[in-house]
C-alpha cells in the first residue's frame, strides 16, 4: 500500500500470515481482537486480515503526523487516472472520500481498497484500533458511519480478481484440517452432449461420475422439470462417506474455468456446508422473484444447475418421495427448501459468482479467467443456462477456452466470429450478416422487459430508445463491434481508423407512439443499423440524397454508412404493427462515449 506520490509517503504491508498469533502480535506492536466474529460468516478474525489492518493503521500514523491528506490505495488497486487535486478539493468539503468500495448486506461499505482521508480522520481512525485489531473493513465503516463521506462511482477504482492475483488476506488455516474426500457428479442421459464439461475436466485431471449414464431419463422436460437429476444425486449421496464433498454440476452446459481444487478451497473459504449458485433471473416461478432479499449483487436467486456441498448435508437438504416430486423442477424444489430455512444445515448462495459464474452476458475472459466486473471475481465453472440464446453463448464462451466439439471444423457462427465478408449495397454504403433471428427476438424481449422507453438527454430528434448500457448488453455489442463491424469499416473505407464503439440502443416505432423520425445526420463515424423484426408495414429507413432504402434488407444484416454530412436519413411512417431496430454509433475522436 502508499500514499499517492505527491506526499511521498510509502507504507509496507505487514504479512501475518505464515506468523503465529503471538509472532504478529510481538512484531506489529497491535493486539488482535481474538473475540470478534465476522458478522456473515461467523468466522474469527484471520491472520491476513490482522497484517492488513495492521498496514492500514501504519499510513493513517503517517497521514495524521504529516498534517497531509492522503490517498491510500491497496496493492490490487487498478485504475486508469486518479485527479489527486481534485480529491485533494473534495476533502475541503468533505471526511473521506471513496473511489472504490462495495456495500453489503448489512447495509454498510467494505473493501478498503481505495480511499482518501484527512489528517484529522486519520488520527480518529488511529484511536483504540491497536489494542483491538478487527478487520479494516470493518473498523473504517464502524469509525466513520456518521461522517461526511463522498462516495465516487464504484468503477473509479478496481481490485485486480482474486484469481488472477493471490489474495493476501485469505489464509491457508482455513483449509487445514478439511476433508480431502472430493467428488464430482452430473446426470447425463446424452453422454455426447456434455462435451465441454469432459474436455475442461480432462484439462485439470480431474474425473466426474456420470450417474445418468445408461440410466433411463424419467422426466418429461417439458414445464417444471428436472426432479430426475435430484433423485439419482441423493440415491448416490447415499452410498458414500457422510464427510465426502460433492460437487455438481449440470451435464449440457458447464464447464471448468478454473481447478477443481480452486473449487473446493473456495467452498472451504465460503464456511458453509452447502453452497449453491446463484443467477440474476428468477426462474422457473418469477413471481416468486419477491420472496428473495437484495444481496448487493446482481445475483440473489438459487440456481441448481450447480452446487457443492457435505454428502450428509446435500442428502438431508434435497431428499423428498419421488412418488411425490418425480414430475416437478429440481430447481424449484431446492429454491423452495432454501426458502424455507428448515434445516441444520448452513446454506449459502454464491452471490459474487466466486466459485459458480451462472449465465451472464457481461462475462469478461482476462488472461484465460472468466473475470465478473460487477463483483470482481473470477468465477472457477461456467454455466450457460437459459434458452438458446443462451446456449449459443456458452458454447462460444467455452470455444474462448478451447473447448469445442470434436465434429464442428470451425467456429460456430455466432456473432463473435462470423466473417468479415460485406457487400456494397448503396452509395459509400455497406451491409453484412450480423445477428441471427434468435439473438434479434432475444435484443427484443431484452428491451421489452426493461421497458423504460424514451429519448436521451439532449436528442435533438427525441426517439423512443433503450440504450445497451441500461440492459446490460453494452460490453458484449461494443467486443462485436471491434472484433467484426469496426474492421469491416476500416477495410472498406481505409485509411479510416476505427476507435470504438459511441453508444448502441434499440428503437421502438409504432403507430400510436413514435411512427416516424425526421431527416437527420448522427453524431458518429461511422453508424450501424439493424432490423430486428419485419412482421410490420411502412417504417423503411431512407437515404434520400443516396435514394436507398433498407425495405429489402434481411432481418439481422447490418447496415453501415459514413454518418456525420453526406448520409442524411430518416424513418418513413409506420403503417401498422410494432417496429424494432438497433442503432450503433461510433467514436469520432478518442474518448468520444456517451455516457
């Protein structure tokens, strides 16, 4: 850790960990607080937590004695630019100030990893810490609760992933002591279809118990669904120690991103005796979605596709009559028990996607890592659930990690890796194959659902819009456009060169609200339009000094022009039905991004 260069402080990190208690506590001079108890999972106090706070309290030392503000940044900090002149005026208006943290589920921020104080609450932070050492975390909020805190957004200032750097705060006295009994399960009735998870397996030599295998599926598929899969687990959980670790995980559309053996630390770390995955949607009974409380994350409902846990645990957690249950959701089963909170067992969902990384479009793939940004962890199994779009992107993803089927040649033609194949169909006008109809019904019902409609601030030709940011697709859109649209553009019209990706969002005309859209040139380099439906009439986009029209253009092929002074357009009116389209826009200068 150090204070930021201008105050040319520098703190060392005290490492406790490979210490005794006595050892850290002689070396640092502090007394740890061996009674404290971590509010959620009921744990003690750890030896990297002590040499973390330890370090915090020597640079607040620092900071009160310098008579300086300061700007204390964990060595897992990463960041583009920080203004320190301008958090340096924030501290004239304010106690502290925040450029990266997190809240959680008690209501208060943690993750110390990137603040700035003044002199005076340094040396507040100072008093009575040494002689009670608690995690850093902990104390700060405790300390500063009724302060004035500013609170920039939580992207300012990231941690490098826990997968990626080893943490210096977990320990290896968690795992000492632990059963070593580990075991992986599935059900699959298709053995074939379970290619990725076989060849992710096979990377790390690990072997996972098929216990569908030559066994007749019993279940209909159709509806609720799934109760099989629960009934031949438990028929096995019976038949093995009861101390035995069980991982599951579902046949079709999972697959390791990480070392089993990183799984089973991660479970020890969580101290649970169950842990399941957990998603962003509620399914299959959405209107259950109320029933379960806000967990700071996207992710708050459980998801049985994958799941670890003690034998004797896990038996006692799913067991049900198969007379009674054999024709319903496995998953809804376990989301209902887990609702009920009727049981000995500690149970856990992985609301940070640490160990179980369930289907998310905004998944990053960092140094062969999956990497979520919202939660900052690098989660060690993938699950692709969902339809077929969702489908389609697990099967993508798991190509990035070189897992593919033993029959496809090629790539499959998703949007990532389709061709740079274009065609000239107008005046400096291009188009190509871009999305397919099921990812253009998925953009649809993605709009639809969120369905807060409008025009953006400032639009000189108001529209109703959905930006891609607000349903979280922006991240996946602009990787399509550098990988795919921006070099098509920079082939056709060179020496153009691309930057990025401006701003995307989806269109909605009908009759009785928006039906038209008047001449007008966009603010980008080069804009790209897609139809994303055709089951309406009239609405055509035209070009009228290029006389082109996309009236004959397939549903998913993107239209490409030069967007600022010679391609004027606008949207003729609608007749009837409901039309969809996508508009993207691109940079003109570096740093040119709305919003």
């Amino acid at each position: 850790m150090a204070i930021i260069y201008q105050i040319s402080l520098h703190g060392s990190a005290f490492d406790a960990r490979d210490m005794s208690w006595g050892e850290a506590a002689s070396q640092s001079g502090c007394k740890p607080n061996r009674e404290w108890l971590d509010p959620i999972h009921k744990r003690p106090l750890l030896k990297g937590e002590f040499g973390c706070a330890v370090s915090h309290l020597t640079l607040w030392h620092k900071i009160a004695g310098s008579g300086l503000n300061g700007i204390i940044l964990e060595e897992d900090a990463v960041f583009d630019s920080i203004n320190p002149n301008e958090i340096d005026a924030k501290l004239k208006m304010y106690d502290s100030v925040w450029l990266g943290y997190r809240w959680n589920d008690l209501g208060y921020w943690y993750n110390c990893h990137a603040y700035a104080i003044t002199p005076k609450i340094a040396w507040e932070l100072c008093q009575g810490f040494q002689d009670a050492i608690i995690p850093v975390d902990e104390w700060v909020p405790r300390k500063l609760n009724n302060k004035n805190n500013y609170f920039y957004d939580t992207g300012r200032v990231k941690q490098i992933p826990r997968s990626i750097r080893p943490s210096t705060i977990e320990d290896t006295e968690m795992l000492e002591g632990k059963d070593t009994d580990f075991r992986i399960v599935t059900v699959a009735t298709e053995p074939e279809k379970m290619w990725a998870l076989e060849k992710s397996a096979a990377k790390y030599g690990a072997e996972v118990l098929n216990l569908g295998k030559e066994h007749p599926w019993r279940d209909p598929m159709t509806g609720l669904a799934g109760m099989p899969k629960i009934q031949l687990v438990n028929e096995y959980l019976a038949t093995i120690p009861s101390d035995a670790i069980v991982l599951f995980m579902d046949g079709y559309d999972t697959f390791f991103a990480d070392s089993p053996s990183v799984v089973l630390e991660r479970f020890y770390q969580m101290d649970a005796d169950i842990v399941f995955g957990a998603e962003a949607e509620c399914w299959p009974v959405p209107e259950m979605a109320h029933l379960w409380p806000e967990t700071g994350t996207p992710y708050k409902y459980l998801n049985s596709g994958l799941y670890i846990g003690r034998a004797d645990a896990l038996h006692d957690f799913i067991s049900q009559a198969q007379d009674t249950v054999a024709h319903k959701d496995d998953q809804l089963h376990c989301q209902n028990r887990y609702l009920d909170n009727k049981t000995q067992w500690n149970v856990k969902l992985d609301i940070e996607a640490y160990i179980f990384q369930n289907h998310d479009t905004d998944i990053k793939i960092f140094e062969d890592q999956l990497w979520n940004d919202k939660t900052n962890c690098c989660g060690c199994i993938y699950h692709g659930n969902g339809g077929d779009y969702e489908k389609q992107f697990f099967i993508t993803t798991a190509q990035r990690f070189g897992y593919v089927k033993e029959h496809i040649e090629k790539p499959v033609q998703s949007p990532y890796y389709l061709t740079l194949e274009y065609e000239v169909v107008g005046p400096e006008m291009i188009a190509t194959d871009f999305l397919t109809d099921v990812q253009c019904d998925y953009l649809i019902n993605k709009s639809e659902s969120y369905g807060n409609w409008g025009s953006m601030d400032g639009d000189k030709f108001p529209a109703q819009e959905i930006r891609l940011k607000q349903i979280g697709l922006w991240h996946e859109y602009e990787r399509l456009w550098h990988e795919k649209l921006g070099k098509i553009s920079e082939k056709y019209w060179k020496p153009m060169a691309h930057i990025g990706l401006r701003d995307a969002f989806t269109m909605k005309y009908t009759p009785e609200t928006q039906n038209s859209l008047a001449l007008h040139t966009d603010a980008s380099l080069v804009t790209g339009s897609v139809k994303l439906n055709e089951d309406y009439e009239g609405g055509e986009l035209i070009f009228p000094r290029q006389n082109f029209s996309n009236i004959n253009m397939p549903r998913g092929c993107c239209l490409i022009w030069p967007s600022e002074v010679t391609h004027g357009h606008a949207v003729n009116e609608i007749i009837s039905g409901t039309k969809y389209s996508l508009t993207m826009w691109t940079s003109r200068y570096p740093g040119d991004v709305n919003g």
